[in-house]
C-alpha cells in the first residue's frame, strides 16, 4: 500500500516485464504488428514497463514459412507484371517523392537508383564530419527520415533473415543475442536444507 497526496492508502500500481523467449515463441505473422499486440495484451495487467526479446543467432536468420510463401506470392507478381499479364488498377507510388511506375520492378528499381543512393551519398558524407558538424548533419538529413525507412521496409528485402530484430526494435523491444549453447537449466541447483 502506498499513501497518496490526499492521505488516502491505496494498492501500489502493478508494473509488468515481458520476457520473450523468440526461439520457442517466434511471432506467427509481421513481427511488428505482434509486438504492438502483445504490448496492448499485458497493459492490461499492469504498467508495461520494459518489454525485451531473446534469441539465438538463428532466429534471426531463419526464414519462416509465412514470409517465405508472401516472398513467392510477390516474385509471382512481379513475373506476370512484367511479361504484361496482370496490370495493377492503380499504379505503384513511391512513398518517399510520390512518382507513378507501372510495375513493382520498376518502383523497386527507381528506389535503388534515385533515394537508396542518395541516402549512401549523406551517409558517406556524414561519416566524413566530426563533432557538432556530423551531429547537426545527421539530425537534418538522417534521423527522423520515416518516409525513406518506410519505403525501405516495403521494397528491399534484407539481405538475411526477414528483419525481425529491426521490426521488434522499431516497436520498442529490447533484443538481445543469446549465444548457440543451451542455456542453464533449473535442475542442477542444489535444494535448501530442511
């Protein structure tokens, strides 16, 4: 019980911690989206108060079945796109400078030509600066860029794994690499003397 500015006792507020073990319980879809889900879940036991994530090397690299199967389904499209079998009812528009293209290869294509090298070009520069200079630079042009990131996230696929760290990271999760052994079980602890 703690006492309030009123005098009044009351029941201290319960504070929940999620643990989430992503190698036995990896999400079952966007690993975002389950993220925020589960989040809304446990407010409702208490006040959140920090939510973080474990797992091994491989899960990060694993690629489950969902997404493989959602990658096909798109490869699948972009075929039938190109060769001029399926048309979209509406052209594609790049979210970060608005243009129109008729296909997904080609908005792909414009956003590896036009916005990925030009984010590599104030990277580059960036990492040129030093002190307040590069901090100012990379307030202006870097950080907070949530179009870029966005469009990003929806066109290029990462180069390994499906970006689950990326994904819990951006909904506020703590996550961490445990190593490949298996962790320490509870049986081994020696019991207290009666």
């Amino acid at each position: 019980m703690v006492r309030t500015k009123e005098g009044i006792y009351t029941a201290k507020p319960k504070k929940v911690v999620i643990l989430w073990d992503l190698d036995n319980k990896p999400p079952r879809g966007p690993p975002y989206q389950a993220a925020m889900a589960l989040k809304k879940v446990a407010q409702h036991f208490g006040n959140l108060v920090d939510i973080s994530a474990y797992a091994n090397r491989h899960a990060f690299i694993h690629l489950p079945q969902w997404v493989v199967e959602e990658r096909r389904e798109r490869r699948r499209m972009d075929i039938l796109e190109r060769k001029g079998v399926s048309t979209p009812s509406e052209p594609y528009i790049c979210s970060v400078c608005g243009r129109k293209c008729k296909t997904h290869l080609d908005l792909k294509k414009h956003f590896r030509q036009l916005h990925e090298r030009e984010r590599q070009k104030k990277l580059n520069r960036m990492r040129s600066l030093k002190g307040k200079k590069r901090q100012r630079f990379k307030e202006r042009f870097i950080d907070g860029n949530e179009k870029y990131n966005e469009a990003a996230r929806t066109l290029t696929s990462p180069k390994v794994g499906y970006g689950l760290a990326s994904e819990l990271r951006r909904a506020g999760v703590f996550v961490k690499t445990v190593e490949d052994k298996p962790q320490e079980n509870f049986t081994n602890i020696p019991k207290p003397h009666s």
